[in-house]
RNA sequence: GUGGCCGUAGCUCAGUAGGUUAGAGCGCCGGGUUGUGGUCCCGGAGGUCGGGGGUUCGACUCCCCUCGGUCACCCCA
C-alpha cells in the first residue's frame, strides 16, 4: 500500500458515508427517545480541568492511565484532560449552574481513553446517554433503564440482555467490601498473578476478572445482596418490580460490578449477544448518589446510562438490523450542454425541497446517465442542445423500462414531483 | 502496558524451494451505441509488494528493527 503522509492517530478513523449518515440516524433516534422522555440536551466541553475526572476514582484506570492530558497556555498553565466519559461532566455542569430538580440531561459525542484499540474500543469513541440528578425514586431508576431497552428496540436489536445488580449505599457497602476482600484473602494463592494485584487496590473488581483461573473463586464469593442495607434492598426491590410492570426482561446478576468507583445501589449493564468479541457490552449504567457532592455541589442523588455507540452499530451488524444507507438522491440533472443550465436546474429543484445532485466536468451523456443511475435518483432530468434550443427539458423515470417526456423548463419541478409521486 | 496473528493496486485477495516488464475480481475512467443508465463486450489508468537495515550475484519472497492493522489480556462503552 503506498503509504500517505499521515493517518487517522491510533485508535481514530475516519467515518465516511454512508456509515457516518448511519451514526448521526442512530443519534437521531436516540435524540428523539430521550426528548419525548423528557430529557433535555447537554453540551458540554470536549475537555474538562483534570480534577472532575480524577472524581471517579483514584485507583481507577481509566482516570490512571487513560486519561489525555494536557497543559493550555494559561499562566500558571491549566491542567486539562479530554473527557473519558460524560457523567463527571453533566455533574460538574450541575454543581455549577444549580438547575431545578430533577434536572434530566441526555447527550451524545465523542470521548478518549488511552487504551490499546481492539474490537469494539477505540481512543475516540462515541456513546449517548442520559443522566436524571435530584432525585433517588427508584421510578427513575427504572426510566432510565426503560429507556435504554426501548432504544435498542428502536433500533430493531433483539439480542441485548439486561444485567442488574445493586451495590448497596455507604452503609452496607464497607461490610461487603471487607468481607470480600477477606474471603478472597483467604483464597488469594488460588488466584491470578493480576487479580491478586487486583485485590489489593480494588476488591470488588476482582469479580471482573475474566481469568480462567479467577473463576472458582469468584463463584463462591459472597454476595452483595446479602448484606445491603433495608433502605438498598428496599429500593432493589421497587427497581425490579417497575421493571417487572414494564414487562422488561433482566437478570439479577451478583457480579455485576462496573468499572467506575462512583456507583451506588443500582448498577446494570446492556449486554449484546450477537457481539463474539470480547468487548460485548453496548451500554451500561447506575446510581451515583455521591457523585455531584465530590464534585463541589450540594448532596444529590443521581442516576444514569451510557450506551456506546461504535458497539452498537457492530451489534447492529451482527444481527442485520439499522444498515447503512446513503441519502436518497432524488433527481440527478444531466448537461450535455456545458452545464450552466444544470446549475440554474439543480438550484430551481432544491428550492423546491428535492434532493438533487448533478455530475461535473461535461462528461458525455452516457457516463453522466451512469452517474445519474448510481446516485440512485428515481428521476433523470436531461438537458442537452436540442433542449436548450427549446427552452425545454427531458423528465426520465429511471426505473427499467420506465419512460421520458419533454416538457418546458419552467415546468420541471411540476414534472419531477408527478413522477416522484406515481412512484412513492 | 503485555502477548498472538497480519501488512502485495481504491477494496477483497492470488503470487515465494529468492531469479526476466508483480496478477485476478470488484471499483474507477474510456469505448462499443456521433444524445441516454441499470445487462453484456472491449480497452485503459492505478502498485518503489508498509518503512528502514541486513544476508545474497540477485529479495515481494529469508533475518533484524520499526511503523501500522487486527485479536486477546488489563480495563471499559
């Protein structure tokens, strides 16, 4: 391959059309579901002081050793990381303007981690989401996972598995913690090398391992059902049996444990069947009831999801669904006669609301009329010499078999709409 | 950060016991049809065989390094 100048940085690339018409539909969709549930548009920055995202976690990797960080040209110099994820950032934005509770935020866009790139993770990747702060009913909870599960229906993906679990609230988790952590001590030579290191910063994240080895051991960890405090089993129950009413299927899954620190009480995850790869979550999400106070705000209980979207298109693919589509040309002017009358064509026709394309460089009519059958118009509008003489254009229906007309030029947006009709 | 596999035209891939001008399909451009696409036929453009170094009379082919891709671990969407 002779190699060009520079390319995409690891863990980037480009998204050409279709596929990037596919994603901005997939946003769409989401967009919609989100506003119609009441949630409103968050913009945040691409990047944000290091410190709101040193919040999520101290010994987490993802604040460690995948943050992009960088100094701007302030004096002193500023500390500033591209975002790894949005959930600090619409809870910096709610410590800083104070909005009315309970204030339901959904957004959408690009986020950099520093990991190695493999299926289903890149550098920059892509996620939707929704937050709902100010508010621990556990009928939010439930909205919000609710929500996830119509969005993947929307899209017309039947293998995704709802995961969920609870991790309890300050009070049950330090007992679990530590009874965990004891028990996998007393185990700990059975483990692997990694979990053992694992342990010692973070027990809870050895339930994540994904070791051979690991497994025996974790099978018979103990579980953070049983010790959650009446208050967490409470709303543990309330969660499932919302979601019960709702007629959404989900698994109560003991090892659920997520990456982030920051989650309390209700955590899940959105699992894709049809992905093989290793990386088979396509969203996932919980209650972080501490999170905004870290942060600088005053105590509020917040919940929310995360859906990737790189991921989601693979397991769209995977199970045949939401394909990528070009947007439909609908005319496409072909000039035989230098061009200008196609300009003037093409102008008149897309004020008139139509998707019209043209060919440049005054090709001869057999390869513009190639153009005009690939760009997928169902109609051809045909200028050439004859015509121009005439004050007139030929309208062909581009279908087999389908037929031509000549007809005056100031009639062509009229002649264009009849036969787009006939055909939708 | 660690490890496996891979790197030949825009795309998907052939090609090596190391030896003249490196091939196919698709795509692209042109022609067959001096005004008409989708099928068919013909022709054409396009590759310093990822990059660098080494071995050799000679390297796309062997060795080393490097860059990139891919998959997995870690971690996560």
């Amino acid at each position: 391959m002779a190699q060009p100048l520079f390319r995409a940085p690891v863990g980037t690339r480009d998204l050409l059309p279709p596929e990037s018409a596919r994603r901005r539909r997939l946003v769409a969709v989401f967009a919609d579901l989100a506003e119609r549930t009441g949630f409103g548009l968050l913009e945040s920055p691409i990047f944000e002081d290091l410190g709101v995202f040193q919040r999520l976690g101290a010994d987490n990797e993802v604040v460690t050793k995948e943050l992009f960080e960088f100094f701007d040209k302030g004096d002193p110099p500023r500390h500033l990381a591209l975002r790894p994820e949005l959930t600090a950032s619409v809870c910096r934005a709610f410590a800083e303007h104070r909005p009315t509770q309970p204030w339901k935020i959904w957004y959408s866009g690009p986020q950099f981690r520093y990991e190695r790139p493999q299926a289903g993770r890149y550098r920059q990747f892509d996620q939707v989401g929704v937050e709902t702060l100010g508010t621990d009913d556990p009928h939010a909870d439930v909205e919000v996972i609710g929500l996830g599960l119509r969005f993947y229906e929307a899209l017309g993906m039947k293998q995704v598995r709802l995961l969920i679990n609870s991790l309890g609230d300050a009070t049950s988790r330090p007992a679990y913690d530590a009874a965990l952590a004891a028990y996998l001590r007393s185990r700990r030579d059975e483990l692997s090398e990694q979990s053992q290191i694992t342990l010692e910063r973070n027990p809870l994240r050895v339930l994540d391992s994904k070791r051979e080895q690991d497994q025996p051991v974790i099978a018979e960890a103990p579980v953070m059902a049983d010790f959650l405090s009446g208050e967490s089993a409470e709303h543990f129950v309330a969660v499932r049996a919302g979601l019960d009413s709702l007629d959404a299927a989900y698994e109560v899954s003991p090892r659920l444990v997520r990456g982030l620190d920051y989650y309390t009480r209700t955590t899940f995850e959105f699992v894709a069947d049809a992905l093989d790869t290793a990386q088979n979550a396509v969203g996932g999400g919980g209650r972080y009831d501490g999170l905004v106070e870290d942060l600088g705000g005053p105590a509020t209980p917040g919940i929310g999801f995360a859906l990737g979207v790189d991921r989601i298109l693979l397991a769209c693919d995977a199970e045949g669904t939401f394909a990528a589509a070009p947007a439909p040309v609908e005319v496409f002017v072909v000039d035989t006669a230098g061009g200008q009358s196609a300009a003037v064509l093409c102008d008149r026709l897309r004020q008139a609301g139509l998707g019209v394309d043209r060919a440049f460089d005054g090709r001869s009519m057999k390869a513009q009329m190639k153009r005009a059958d690939r760009s997928g118009a169902a109609v051809a509008v045909i200028i050439g010499p004859d015509e121009q003489a005439e004050g007139a254009v030929t309208v062909r229906d581009m279908r087999p078999g389908g037929g031509q007309r000549q007809v005056a030029s100031d009639d062509v947006v009229s002649a264009v709409t009849e036969i787009l009709a006939e055909e939708a």
